[in-house]
C-alpha cells in the first residue's frame, strides 16, 4: 500500500526563525560592506518580530503568498521541479569549482515556489564577494543562499552527547550506538547507529554507513584496515571507553567498499542469530515498512540514532550536489573530500535532528504505524543533514527493507 503523503505546509516556511537569520546574515555579507558597517542583532530582532506581528495579515493573502507555490507534491518528478534541476544542472560544476560553494539542491522559496539553493561556506573569508557574484536566477529559476558550516561525515567522536548508548538485552532494536570492532586510533576511538534492517535473499543484515562500519579511509590511524568477518559490535567502542570487551558482537561484516568510488556511503553485517530482533525493530519508532518512498520537500522526516535519539525534521531539498569532509578514521584529520549528487537535504537547526555519532541512522516518515524508510543519513553541518536516498543504497547493495 503506497504511503499517504502530505501537502507541504509553506506558510510556515515564510516565519521561521532560519529564514530570517539567514537573510539578516546574507545582509551583512552583501550590503553593509560596502558602507563599512555591521547592523546590530537589535535590528533583526526587530524586523523578526515585525514579521510575526504581521501573521495575521498573512492568513488574509494565503491565496497570494503561503499557496503560490505549484499544486502537488514537490519531488523529483514535478514539472517545476524538473525546471530547477535543468537549471541547477547547469551551474552546479562551475560554481563548485570554488570552495567556499559546498553545494546546491533544489529547495523552495518563501512562497513555496522551487528555487535553485545555493549552500555557501559561512566561514570563508570570501564568502561575501562569492555571494555577491552569483546570478539572482538561472535560467529564469530564482537563486536562494543558505549559509552553513562544512559538510561532514557524521561519525561519534568522544565528545558527542548521549543517547541510545546503552548496551542492550538481545535480540537487540537498532536506530542504537554500534560499528567496527576496531574503530580505534591514537587513543581515540569513534562509534556510530546500527541503523536498520535489510535482506538479501534469505539472509538478514545491519545496514549502517561505510564510514561507522568499514572506516578505514585511506592509511593511517591505526593501520588495521576493515574485513570481511570483522565484528560489529553494540554498543560502539565510543561508549564503553573504547574497550571492546565492554560489547557484544551483533552482527560481522560484509566489506562493500562503497567508497570512496560510489555516490552512497553504506556498508552491511551478516546478523549473528539471536542477537537482533527479526522485525527489524527500531528504538522510539518500532516496525517500518518492508516498502521505501521517494523524498519531498517539506516531507516530514524522523529518525532514530546514537546521539541525539528520536528525533523529528523536514525535507528542505531535493537532488543535491554536496561537498562531504570525511576525516582520516578516528584519528582526526582530513581524509578525503567526496562528492555526492542526487542526495536528500533535511533542516537540522543547531544539529537537533543529526549530530556525530548519528550516522548510519535510517530516516523514515513521519507517522505512527510502520513508517516507509526515505534515506539513509551519513553527513550534516549544524543547519542541514544529508541523507543518501535508501532505493540508490539498497540498490547498491542488492538489498531490501525488513519490515511490515
């Protein structure tokens, strides 16, 4: 049975408190240089509250402002979406060929009309004159700026918060702390969430990121690179001081090396018997669907993870292009810097929804009964996540949902 799928609510988009940091941020970046000033936070405070004060004006022009956008569901396949993915197409490499763009996608304006989102490094020295020189529109298709932090792959480190950490009675739920047995270096070590169920065949398996499963990069660290066999083990080494007889071995893996080749950051382990509930149960949401759904902006989204829990957002962009930092295993460092196309964006307001240690959560619709899984979160900054579609990753595996 297909998912009942809502309607975006965009007046709600037209209030929101991002909205109107991101354009007295964008004012600063643009306009006050070139009168040598910086407005004080008391103006935009006032223009926000200026703005609620004018909500009841904008019941009466519903009609003119919160339903301008097109009729529908937003996704992949809507004609007005199709127009800024063909915009977004391109300009997306030439823009990107300067770092502090770090991606684009297709999101929604204040009026819900699609717009070609521009995702721009908020700490580069330059970001102002970047902004500055970016065209209002692509062929005929507005330019929306969001400013942010770097995108990156969202693994624990020690200094993540707690949350499903506890380890737990078989057969276990996921959506809980877990990863590679080994996922230690320099007196570090990193952990990331079991986050679902999968089948091939007959046979069931832990599907989480390559990163919080397989983890090893490039050489370094701790120089023992992941196999075949290698334990998965709940909960991850992060929360049992990094001691691994502190866990239980959940599942072993199955190296998939999905990166950094692939455009999905994910990675499978052959469930031990007995150790995980067979429905595929997952923490604070239950059973899910056997069947997935596509993504659509303003598709409300939850999910279950390591660190920051249940925890609930919404689709804010669709067929994203992203810059994600992916550090050298639990060492620190940089890695490698990986681009992903087609990916799912979701609002993550001061990393509420996603944080380290989060990665490999599944994220799902947001409904009581069964919900139908949409992505499976890898990446984020502190204003967005990033999730890769789960049909591209079960896809990539050969894989299917184990659920209702």
């Amino acid at each position: 049975m297909p998912a009942v799928q809502k309607e975006p609510d965009r007046l709600a988009l037209i209030f929101s408190e991002q909205r109107w940091q991101n354009a007295f941020t964008l004012f600063t970046l643009q306009v006050a240089p070139f009168f040598d000033i910086r407005l004080p936070h008391m103006i935009y405070s006032l223009l926000r509250r200026l703005g609620k004060a004018c909500l009841g004006f904008a019941f009466l022009t519903v009609p003119l402002i919160a339903f301008a956008g097109p009729p529908g569901l937003l996704d992949n396949d809507h004609p007005a979406v199709r127009a800024v993915m063909a915009a977004q197409a391109e300009v997306t490499d030439q823009w990107m060929q300067h770092p502090e763009v770090l991606g684009t996608a297709v999101g929604i304006d204040a009026a819900g009309i699609p717009a070609l989102r521009v995702y721009i490094d908020r700490d580069a020295a330059n970001a102002g004159e970047i902004i500055r020189n970016l065209p209002r529109e692509v062929q005929g298709q507005r330019v929306e700026i969001e400013l942010t932090d770097k995108f990156r792959a969202m693994r624990g480190n020690p200094h993540s918060g707690t949350s499903h950490t506890a380890k737990q009675t078989p057969p276990i739920q996921l959506g809980t702390s877990g990863g590679w047995s080994k996922d230690l270096a320099n007196g570090y070590c990193c952990g990331g969430t079991l986050g679902s169920l999968v089948q091939i065949s007959s046979t069931q398996y832990i599907l989480s990121n390559y990163h919080v499963f397989e983890s090893d990069i490039v050489s370094g660290g701790n120089n023992t690179v992941a196999t075949t066999g290698d334990p998965i083990i709940q909960p991850g080494l992060i929360d049992v001081n990094c001691n691994v007889s502190g866990a239980q071995t959940v599942a072993t893996l199955v190296k998939k090396s999905s990166l950094p080749k692939s455009n999905v950051d994910c990675s499978i382990g052959k469930v031990v018997s007995g150790m995980v509930r067979t429905d595929g149960a997952i923490l604070q949401i239950g059973t899910i669907s056997k069947t997935t759904v596509g993504a659509f902006i303003n598709q409300a989204v939850k999910k279950s993870g390591r660190t920051t829990g249940l925890s609930h957002s919404s689709v804010s962009g669709l067929n994203a292009t992203i810059s994600v930092t992916y550090d050298n295993e639990c060492a620190g460092g940089t890695a490698f810097t990986k681009t992903f196309t087609g990916q799912i964006v979701v609002a993550n307001g001061g990393s509420k929804f996603l944080n380290s240690g989060d990665s490999g959560s599944l994220m799902v619709e947001d409904v009581a009964t069964n919900p139908h899984a949409v992505g499976l979160l890898y990446a984020g900054s502190s204003v967005d996540a990033i999730a890769n579609p789960i049909q591209q990753v079960l896809n990539f595996l050969g894989a299917t949902m184990v659920g209702q």
